[in-house]
C-alpha cells in the first residue's frame, strides 16, 4: 500500500483558461509554457512541463499537491476532470506558471529530487468557476489535486 509523503497546499494564478506545472530549472524545458498550450485539454504532459485548462478564464485555483512512495487511490469525492500522466523533473523541483501572470513564486518539491513521476490529477469546482470567472476574479472556486509518486 502506498505511504503519502507530503502534501501542500498552492494558490495557482489562472489566466486565459490555463496554467502549467513546469521544471523549475527552465533549462531542462525545451518549449516553455505557454507556447504549444492546447486549449480545450484538461491536462496535456510536455516535456518537462504539464498544461492545465481550466475552465475558468482569470482566477486563483487551489491545487493540493501530494508526494506517494507508490501508486496511491484515487481520491474520494466527485471530480469534474480526472487524468493521468507522466513528466521528467530534472531538478527535483516543479513551478505554477500562469500563461501571462508567469511563473508563481513557490517551489514545488517532488521527494527524491530528479527523476520520473507519475501524476494523477483530479479537478472539481469547474462549472462555478466558469460562472463565476465571467463576473469577476474568484478564489479557490476550481479545486486540483496532482497526486505525484516515481514511475517504475
């Protein structure tokens, strides 16, 4: 049974309906984020970088970040989106970036520094967020859990 390691909690900036978790050593990235976004895809994995498209146009998501030794289950409740991917983190460390806001100024630590992760995410909030974000700026409306654990 997998142990959970850490879990943290992250204001992500989301502007023009996306976001991205990206190597933090922008190096090792050979597109950086936004460029090849694919608008309309929940979660698209790139080399070095994971694309998000939220449903809301400019607004904070909270996105819990959570480090497994293994494979963990899926979280309890119900999720609007959910996917799976893969991504090489070269430094050990993951970045938010929004598409104009930039890059989010808290790393995230992926246990064990560089390596292969397997992440599954999960998203909730999605229909108020694309209500809401029509009226204004909202916070915390659309939910991510990225549950991150080394690929075998």
């Amino acid at each position: 049974m997998a142990s959970l390691i850490r879990r943290q909690e992250y204001p992500v900036n989301v502007d023009y309906n996306g976001w991205a978790l990206q190597d933090f050593d922008d190096t090792q990235v050979p597109v950086l984020f936004p460029e090849g976004f694919e608008s309309g895809t929940f979660l698209t994995a790139h080399t070095g970088r994971l694309d998000f498209y939220s449903a809301g146009h400019t607004h904070t998501a909270s996105l819990t970040v959570e480090i497994w030794d293994g494979e963990p289950a899926v979280p309890a409740g119900e999720w609007d989106e959910t996917a799976l991917a893969g991504i090489v983190c070269s430094s050990g460390k993951l970045r938010a970036r929004g598409m104009a806001a930039g890059p989010m100024p808290e790393a995230i630590e992926l246990s064990g520094g560089p390596g292969v992760w397997a992440v599954r995410v999960v998203c909730t909030g999605r229909e108020a967020a694309s209500a809401q974000t029509q009226h204004g700026v909202v916070h915390g409306v659309e939910r991510y859990i990225a549950q991150f654990w080394p690929e075998s």
